[in-house]
C-alpha cells in the first residue's frame, strides 16, 4: 500500500444457519454439564442456565437475535458473581454456547474458541472441582469428542488450528480441537 502499511487478507469461510445450529447445539450440550456447579455456587440465579436455554432454543431453530446476545451478556455478568472459580469456569461456558451463534465465517484461528469453548471452560470446571485434577478434564474432553457430529467437525476443519496461549482453557481447546480434526466419519 502506498502508506506503508501491510493489510493481511483474511478468506471467509461458508457457514449455513444449519452449521450454526449444529455448532450451538454441541456448545449447549458441552455447556449444560456444568450448570450444576455454578448453581451450586449461586443457587438463585438462573443467568447461566437461560444462556444454555437460549442456546438450545437456536439450535432448535429459534432465531438468532437479541435473546442469544443478552443471555450471553448475562452470563458473562454471573461470572462476575460466582463465588468459586468452578462457578465462573461454569457460567464462562454457558456464555460461550450463547455466543458460539456468533461464529465468524472468518479463517481466522481465533473463531475456534467460539466452537469449542463451552466445552473447554466446562471441562476447565469439572476439573476445579475435582480439586484441579487435570484427568477429570481430559474424560470430559473425551465425552465431547463422542458427542460431536459430523457437522460440527466438518465447520471446525474449514477454520485454522486453535491458536496459542489462553492458559488452561486454551489448553483445553487445542486438546479438543486436535481430538475433533481427528474424528473421521463413514461417508
């Protein structure tokens, strides 16, 4: 360019309303495994439960609008509230499997966290309860794995690889990502 300035293409990537559904109906279903902990944690709020319902309810052909980003929004703010870091790992998940219907059709690494999230941060409270037992982590990742659709592991591989860093949830992805770009399906 003639400032100098270097600008970096970044190809889309085709995602139909139906990858959508499939993609929110997986991080719902990674999601909803740990809302017993942050209900434990925080017994009279519901904000991390409506944003896996919420979820749920796109996956199942709801729309994607206004519900989805404000039960997303307030999981995030129930995180903010939980008590124990099991309790936000929780309502982190039920966050991410509201926002996963925000998927950028973007080749960009970063959009993985939108498909695995919910069941990296899942995973990330199992293990906290477990007194930060890793293995409890891993076979929450393997229940995942066994979850996924042909759907979801056909979206996942039109993105890049997860990317680096994020700490143990990004960890957590990467495992996850590798394990799903792995699966092979009959045709």
């Amino acid at each position: 360019m003639e400032d100098g300035t270097v600008t970096a293409e970044v190809s889309e990537i085709v995602l139909s309303k139906q990858d959508l559904r499939a993609v929110v109906e997986f991080a719902a279903s990674c999601a909803e495994a740990a809302l017993e902990t942050f209900e434990a944690d925080q017994p009279g709020d519901s904000r991390p439960r409506d944003a896996v319902c919420a979820a749920w309810e796109f996956a199942r052909g709801g729309e994607r609008g206004k519900l989805l980003r404000d039960t997303a929004s307030a999981a995030l703010k129930a995180a903010k509230s939980a008590d124990s870091a099991a309790a936000r790992e929780a309502a982190w998940a039920a966050m991410s499997a509201a926002g996963a219907a925000y998927l950028h059709p973007l080749a960009k690494a970063t959009q993985v966290k939108h498909i695995l999230g919910a069941g990296a941060y899942a995973a990330r409270a199992a293990e906290l309860v477990a007194g930060d037992d890793r293995s409890v982590g891993a076979g929450q990742l393997e229940q995942m794995v066994q979850r996924a659709t042909p759907t979801v592991v056909d979206v996942l591989k039109r993105f890049p690889e997860a990317p680096s860093g994020g700490g143990r949830v990004g960890e957590l992805i990467r495992t996850l990502d590798a394990e799903l770009r792995l699966l092979t399906f009959p045709a």
